[in-house]
C-alpha cells in the first residue's frame, strides 16, 4: 500500500504539472532541462573516472597479499539440468583456493537435483548441496536465505547457474572488499552470446552501457549496485541488514538499497567479468525486464525516505541515487507528455500539427541521449572502432527506448492496480548450448551419411 500511496502521488504531481503548465509554459523545455541535468551527472561521472585513474597511475593502490578471506560461492539453481555442471566445473578452476562451493536446488521439476548430487560426490571436499522443498517459499532471496546457515564464509559470492568467469576472478574481486566500510563488490555483467543475434547483441551492449553507469558511480563514490551474478557481499554486512528480503522480486538492487542506508559502500570492479547468457527470443526478454523495472520502481518508492532520513548513508550516495531516480522519471515524464499532447490535439483543445512536433522533438532528444551514452561507452568498454560503435549505438538505442520505455507505464499500472505478487519470470538458460549441441549432431550424422 505504502508503494501503491507514493507511486499515486508522483503520477498526479507530474501528470497535474504536465497539463497545466502546457497552457502557460512549453513544458517541452522542462523535460529537455531534466535530461540536460542527466548529461551534465553523466559528465561529471566520467570526469571522475579519469581523475581516478590517473590518480591510481600516480599512486598505485597497495593490494594486501595478506587479505584472503574463507568465500561461500552459492549458486541457486531451478530446472538449470543443462548448464549447472558446466558452472561447477568453470568455478572449481578459480585460482583463489579458500572457497567452497553450495548449490541450492530451488524446487526443480527436472533433473537438477541429481546432477548436483553428483556433483557433490565428485568434489565432497568443495561442493555442498540443498534441495529445497516443493512448498518452500519462492523466490531467489529466500533461496540464498534458506542456504546462509551453511556456508562457513567471511564473503559470499553469488553466481547465477549459467555463469562463467575466468580463473582470476576472485583474486580481482577480493582486494576491493578489504577496506572496512565496503560491504559489497559488484562483478562487470558480460554477455556471453552476444553474437547470436540481433538481441543478444543489443543486451551486450546495454551491459556495457550499464559498465560505463557503475564505474562512474563508483568513480564519484555514489549508490553502485548489486546486479545478482558475480556480487561479493562481506558477511558482516549481511548480517547487519538481516540477510535478503524475501519479499522482493530483484534481491540485488533491494540488497544494495538497504546496504548504503545503513552506511557500507558498494564497489565495482570492471576488471573481473562474470560471463551469462544473452536471451535469445523476445517474449522472454520482456519477461526478465519487466521483473527488472518492476523490483527498480518499488525498491525506489520503499526506501527512498528512509533513504533521505539515514544518517549512516553517505551524501554522495543519497544524491547518486536521487540523480539516478531520474531513469524511471525521465520515461514517465515523455510517455505522459506525449499522450496529453495527443489529448490535447483529439480534443481540438491543442494544435494537431504543434503536439505532433512536440512530441516527435520530445521522441528525437532522448534517443539522441541514449546515443550518445552507447557510443562513448562502446568506444571506452569495448573498444569499438567509430563507425562500429555508431552503428551499434544507433539500433541498441532504438531497442532501448521500444524495451523499457513501454514498460516503464506498464509496471506503474501494475503496481497501482494489480496486488503484489513473487512471479519471478525465470529465465531459461542452456538454450543456446542446446541449439549447439543439436547442429552439432546433424552435422556429425551428415558427415556420416558422406562417408557411406
């Protein structure tokens, strides 16, 4: 209800601002200094990451040889038969040796609780399991819940089923966890199957976006956040927020929320890259991003008082995240723009022909703005050459605004009207590895067929 009040409240405000000043002021201005206010943050972020970069090539930080505390890998897995060995197999090859392994089978319906017994069996000294029961409370934050009372470590890492990471990875990430008030370290997302498609290359270069966003956080000490797959969280820290929160539908940006108010930082380490697989069909892809849009809105309308009121949380964080509010204002504001100029112009209350200019311009300048966000961080996270990164700016632009902007109404919708409910969307990974695994077999029976 709490959620429901705010959201109400700031749909009015900004509806009832819309259409008044639309008769006194062209309110097309106001939107055009709110993503001026989001270029001149991005501006001074990325003047940030040189500072800091040039400061470390003066000033090298010292990496404590010292520092290399007991880690507890957990890897929830539902119905993932298809990928979970190939996971286990890459995480056992880290060069980091004070881990151990806990697999949690999340209520499968398929083969998963087997293969991670026999996983169990073939590394005991590494690898613990837990079959949760079919009645047992969903979702992944209770999943991790149910398996912290096993894992003996000082960190907890997290890895969805289908990730992959270098053998390196822990030794990137742990340095970055040492200094007192860090609880938390985020990994850089990668997609793995990026070349598969026309999606999976937009997804690839939406992380990479999101890569340029977090470093430039982290570069100006802001609210980083958790992203789920490859998030390192300090156990003291854990504890001090009382583990997940069940009731969530995105236990990272909900984790990394309640870690700044109560004072911990959170930090991002670009350098360690945590693999996952690109969702290769549409219908699936909106699933996923629904459930992410949806848990981003209802972490802000939830915390953002206690947010403002903490006074563990550092200023810097409280107006990161105050700057990155601007992410789900910025859609709402062009969607409820565009669709009382429309109002307006079926009502004879406007000029067809000024509204349809309005909003086209209105359209123009936030593409231009996503552009212009890809193409630097194409050019600075990727190292693509100008005209490759100006093409792939341009179309991931396009797939930004159809994915998110939509939706963005849709969940508002959602959470004003509809009760509040755990459906994850869980997404289905192995399927690219399956389509794989299937060419391969019919060219080997093609091959055969040659031979006779």
């Amino acid at each position: 209800m709490k959620e429901r009040i705010a959201l109400f409240i700031i749909l009015l405000g900004l509806t009832a601002f819309i259409y008044v000043f639309q008769y006194h002021v062209n309110t097309l201005w106001g939107y055009v200094l709110l993503l001026t206010f989001m270029s001149v943050y991005g501006l001074y972020s990325t003047l940030a990451t040189i500072h800091k970069k040039r400061k470390q090539r003066k000033c090298p930080i010292k990496i404590n040889e010292e520092y290399k505390p007991f880690v507890s890998i957990m890897i929830p897995a539902h119905n993932e038969e298809s990928v979970i060995a190939h996971t286990v197999e890459n995480i056992m090859a880290l060069n980091y040796q004070n881990f151990e392994i806990i697999i949690i089978d999340d209520r499968s319906s398929d083969n998963t609780p087997n293969v991670i017994k026999n996983l169990e069996l073939k590394y005991k000294d590494k690898v613990k399991t837990l079959i949760r029961e079919q009645g047992a409370f969903p979702g992944k934050s209770a999943v991790l819940n149910d398996a912290l009372p096993l894992a003996k470590g000082e960190a907890i890492l997290v890895f969805d089923a289908d990730a992959t990471v270098e053998p390196d990875f822990l030794s990137k990430m742990i340095p970055c966890l040492e200094p007192e008030d860090v609880g938390a370290v985020q990994a850089r997302k990668v997609i793995r199957n990026g070349a598969y498609n026309l999606l999976t290359k937009c997804q690839y270069n939406e992380y990479v976006l999101d890569t340029y966003l977090q470093v430039g956080r982290d570069a100006v000490k802001g609210a980083v956040e958790l992203r789920g797959n490859g998030e390192l969280i300090k156990r003291k820290a854990l504890e001090d927020i009382n583990g997940w929160n069940n009731y969530t539908i995105t236990d990272d940006l909900d984790m990394s929320t309640r870690l700044h108010i109560k004072g911990w930082d959170v930090r991002y380490c670009p350098s360690a890259e945590v693999y996952e697989e690109g969702i290769i069909y549409l219908v699936p892809l909106f699933r996923q991003r629904r459930r992410w849009l949806e848990g981003t809105i209802r972490r802000y309308l939830e915390y953002s008082s206690e947010a403002i009121k903490s006074a563990k949380m550092s200023l810097k964080a409280k107006l990161d995240m105050i700057a990155y509010i601007t992410q789900f204002i910025m859609p709402l504001w062009m969607i409820l723009e565009i669709l009382i100029r429309a109002f307006k112009a079926l009502t004879g209350k406007g000029v067809l022909q000024n509204e349809v200019v309005s909003s086209v311009i209105i359209a123009f300048i936030t593409a231009v703005g996503f552009f212009m966000a890809i193409r630097y961080s194409l050019r600075r996270y990727d190292n693509q050459k100008r005209i490759a990164a100006l093409i792939q700016a341009s179309y991931t632009a396009v797939y930004m605004l159809i994915i998110w902007f939509p939706m963005v109404l849709f969940i508002c919708g959602k959470i004003l009207f509809c009760k509040k409910d755990m459906n994850w969307g869980k997404t289905t990974h192995g399927l690219v590895m399956e389509e794989e695994a299937s060419h391969q077999n019919i060219n080997s029976i093609e091959k055969e067929l040659q031979e006779v």
